[in-house]
C-alpha cells in the first residue's frame, strides 16, 4: 500500500499507519538485538528465548542441543550446502530463485512442509546451519561465501513470507535509513518498508554471523579430532558439487604429449596454461603445481603411459632418468591410482584451487584471479591475447572476490564470445577445456 505523505501532519501520518496499513511491531531486544515473535501468513520469526521447534525462520543465535549421529551430521550439511550452492549458482546470473526451486530443496522455506515433519525440518534448518558455521569458519574466503550465501537465503525466504507493508522498529535500529531520509519517525519508532526492514534484518544477521563464526575459529576441538574435524574438513571441500574429471573413466578420449602445446593456447583456462608455460621454460614443477595440473591432464585424458613420458621428457632435460624415477615418477603412478590406496583421484576444483595453499614466489600453481595482484594478472592476460579494456572487467571481477566470473569472462574472451553469453559459470578448469573443446568444434570430447 502506497501513501503520498508530503501533506500529512506527523499525527495523521501515525494514525494512517495504524489504521489502514497492515503493520506490525518490530523490536530488537538486549545485546543480541533479535525480532520478537509475529506471526506473518503462517509462517513465524522468534527471539531465542522460544522454543526452537516452534521457528520457522530465525536468527540463528542459540545453537542446537540434539544429539544426531554423524551419518545425519554430514548429511544435513551437504544438503545444506547444495541450497547455498544453487543460490550461488542463480545469483551470479542474477537469476531469481523461484518458488518452486526452492521447494524442491527447502520445503519449510516455502511454508509447504507437511505439518507431520514440521518439527523436524525445523531442527534440520538450525542444526545444518551451525554444523557449516563451524565448517567455514577456517579461512575469510570460506567464512565470506558462507555468509554471503546464508544472507541470500535468510532474505528470500523472508520476503515469501512478509505481507506487511509498512514496519514500526526503533529508531536506533534504522539510523542509517534515517541519514538517507527514508523512514517516518514518531515517538522513538520507525516506520520502514518492507524492502528496508529485509535490508535492516539481514545486517543485523549478518554480524550476528560473523561473530559468531570468529568466535568458532578459536574453539578447540581436541576431543574430537578424530571423529567431527575430518568431516567439517569434507564439507569446506564440497563447496565444488559438480562433474569429477577422473579420465578416461569419465568417457574423455585420449590426449596425447604432442597435443598439449596447442591446447595449452586454446582451451586451458587460466591457471593451467600458466603451470604449463612454466613447466616449458623451466622443465621443472613444485610439488603444488605438478599435482594441480598432473591432475588436470588426467582429467582431460592424458594416459598413465603418455604422462610418464611427458614428465620424463620435460624433468629430464635437467636431471637424469635415474633421478626422476626414483623422485617423481611415484607420484605420477599414484595420482593414476597404481600406487598407495589405489584411489581413482580427480582433477581439482576450482574451489580447492582457490581454497587450498597459496603459491609462494617460486611457485606457479593456485588461481591467478585468487593468487596474483592487479599487476600481475593484467601483464599475464596482455601477454594472452586479451584487449585492455577486457582486462579491467576481469581484473575488476577478481577484486569483487568473483574468481569465477573472472575465469567466465576470460572464456568468453578467448572464444570471442560476448558478455554472459556462454551460459554457465566456470568452476572447474576441467569444465573449462570441455566447454572450449565443444565451442572450437574440436569434437576430443
């Protein structure tokens, strides 16, 4: 409901609000500054002090106390862990998530949660948001995407279930708006629109998220070494939910040594042509960058017997074949699951990329999005072909933290391809070399 204010007295303003508006009463109370409850279309915001199986959406202050098993432990989180995903996933395309998305996911969000399993969903909504808390609370990268995530969603659900369109808060609680003139004030009380109170509410949670997480980073967690803090180190590596490139297992025909000279100029994303040029004029890897882009050719399809050639051929213009046999060519035979465990490793995500440890001066592997400062990234891009004017898209993306877009619009660079035409988000180097391979009509796929 609209009102044109300009000729109303404070009083008739007041009164008109009262009486005509749908308005509710809003109050952040004690330190922790949370919504009272209000009942809004069914659905239910609480301060902590309520039961917690009688939320819906809340704050997320007061942690769970249920006892689970780790199998609902993990469980919980991952499926957690793919709404924030598909937010993620929407928002950098500045798609809306719609409805019936979100129902498919989170039932309760949409006020479709069959009463039968009310209870329950709610406990899952709190404890799978605190078990990600202490899951991302090791890095700021990790915390920031966890946080920013968790905003998104906490505010679209909120605005599926507010009908109301003016609020009355206190003033405290809205000085910002207030410094921009956009609120109503009478008797210590803001009157706020709905789109101002969301804005309001998730500031609000935002720091009560942050601290809270701070907070976890110093918590010791001796008793449970062995039992929660490989998981929570699972879930941080889970953040990549996509395709795994393990090879020639995944359907990918073979790539051959003579062949990556030319790929390495046509569809290796960033960072892999970066390892590859080095390993060129160097004939030498750090262990980081041979396990990065040694998996990424096993990814693309390069065999065991060609990568065993294709890294004694390069090492040795250096050392002798005794000496790489005996240093290196385990790790090569291992990572193709001959050696140790036998495990069948996959190529890295872009998310472990990011994530994982960063690259000293010597060494060449990580995200040049993530890893390189402004200077370095646009002298390598130049170097690459890219116009100066794509270079400040990208290098202005990589200072938004947008690694993956920044990796997107240079693949759209590269193919000639205008802005946000190429459909998807990059968020595998792998994904990258098949979307390349598909866009030239090389067909190796």
């Amino acid at each position: 409901m609209l009102f044109d204010i300009s000729n109303l007295s404070e009083l008739n303003l007041s009164e008109i609000l009262e009486t005509h508006c749908n308005l509710c009463s809003m109050q952040f109370v004690n330190d922790n500054r949370v919504i009272r409850r209000s009942l809004i279309d069914g659905s239910r915001i609480h301060a902590p002090k309520t039961d917690a199986d009688d939320m819906n959406l809340q704050m997320y202050i007061e942690p769970p106390t249920e006892d689970i098993t780790l199998v609902e432990f993990e469980e919980m989180a991952l499926h957690r862990l793919k709404v924030l995903k598909k937010i993620e996933e929407l928002r950098d395309f500045k798609i809306m998530l719609s409805l019936q998305e979100l129902s498919k996911l989170m039932p309760l969000a949409c006020g479709l949660c069959p009463h039968e399993k009310l209870v329950e969903e709610r406990k899952r909504d709190l404890i799978s948001h605190f078990i990600l808390r202490l899951a991302f609370c090791k890095t700021p990268e990790q915390t920031k995407w966890f946080i920013q995530h968790e905003i998104e969603l906490f505010k679209y659900r909120f605005q599926l279930i507010v009908s109301m369109n003016f609020w009355k808060i206190p003033f405290v609680d809205a000085l910002d708006l207030m410094r921009k003139r956009k609120v109503y004030l009478q008797s210590g009380y803001a009157y706020v629109s709905q789109q101002d109170l969301a804005t309001i509410i998730c500031t609000r949670l935002r720091l009560v998220i942050s601290s809270a997480m701070a907070v976890s980073l110093y918590i010791g967690f001796i008793e449970e070494e062995n039992r929660l803090i490989p998981l929570l180190n699972k879930l941080t590596s889970k953040i990549y939910l996509g395709k795994e490139y393990t090879g020639k297992e995944n359907g990918t025909k073979q790539i051959t040594p003579n062949m990556l000279d030319k790929l390495s100029l046509t569809s290796f994303p960033l960072c892999m042509r970066q390892i590859h040029v080095r390993l060129r004029q160097d004939h030498h890897l750090r262990h980081g960058a041979r396990m990065q882009y040694g998996l990424f050719l096993k990814g693309i399809g390069l065999s065991l017997e060609d990568a065993l050639a294709f890294w004694r051929a390069e090492f040795t213009k250096k050392m002798d074949s005794d000496k790489f046999d005996k240093q290196y060519a385990y790790n090569i035979r291992h990572n193709y699951g001959k050696e140790g465990k036998r495990a069948n490793y996959s190529a890295y995500p872009c998310s472990k990329i990011i994530l994982g440890a960063a690259p000293t001066v010597q060494d060449c592997h990580g995200c040049p999005y993530r890893h390189n400062d402004s200077r370095t990234l646009a002298v390598k891009l130049e170097s690459f072909g890219i116009s100066k004017e794509n270079i400040n898209i990208i290098i202005t993306l990589a200072k938004l933290s947008q690694y993956d877009r920044a990796c997107t619009r240079y693949f759209e660079f590269m193919h000639n391809m205008s802005e946000d035409s190429l459909g998807c988000l990059i968020t595998h180097p792998n994904q990258y070399f098949e979307l390349s391979q598909k866009q030239n009509n090389s067909q190796i796929w």
